[in-house]
C-alpha cells in the first residue's frame, strides 16, 4: 500500500486542472447558448398556438339560425 499522504498543494492542483477544463467547455458552450434559446421559445410557441387553436376549437359555440 502507498504511505502518501495527500498534501494541500495536491488538492489545489487537481481543484484547478478541473476548474480550467470547466471553464473551457464553458467558452465553447457559450455561441450555441443563444441559438439553443430561440429554437426552444419557437417550439414553446408554436405548440402554445396548436393547443389554443384546439381549445378554440373546442369550446366554440355553433348558432345555427333557422327560418320559421
């Protein structure tokens, strides 16, 4: 077995080599952010606009005018 022991500057080594490849999926994460954003609030949309046209449908009321 190993009798090392773990030393502070072991843990600040290892805590930044994760904290720069954290920040480097970040960056190149960042340009497709927005286009990611759009793309959702078009298909949140266009479903919002299918299941009020369902609704409207739905609970519409038919008149229908006789002549006595």
């Amino acid at each position: 077995m190993a009798d090392k022991k773990i030393t502070k500057e072991d843990l600040t080594k290892k805590f930044e080599a994760i904290e720069e490849g954290v920040t480097q999926a970040a960056s190149k994460a960042a340009p497709a952010v927005p286009m990611v954003a759009s793309a959702v609030g078009a298909v949140v949309f266009v479903v919002a606009l299918y299941i009020g046209y369902r609704l409207g449908k739905k609970r519409s009321t038919i008149v229908e005018v006789t002549r006595l």
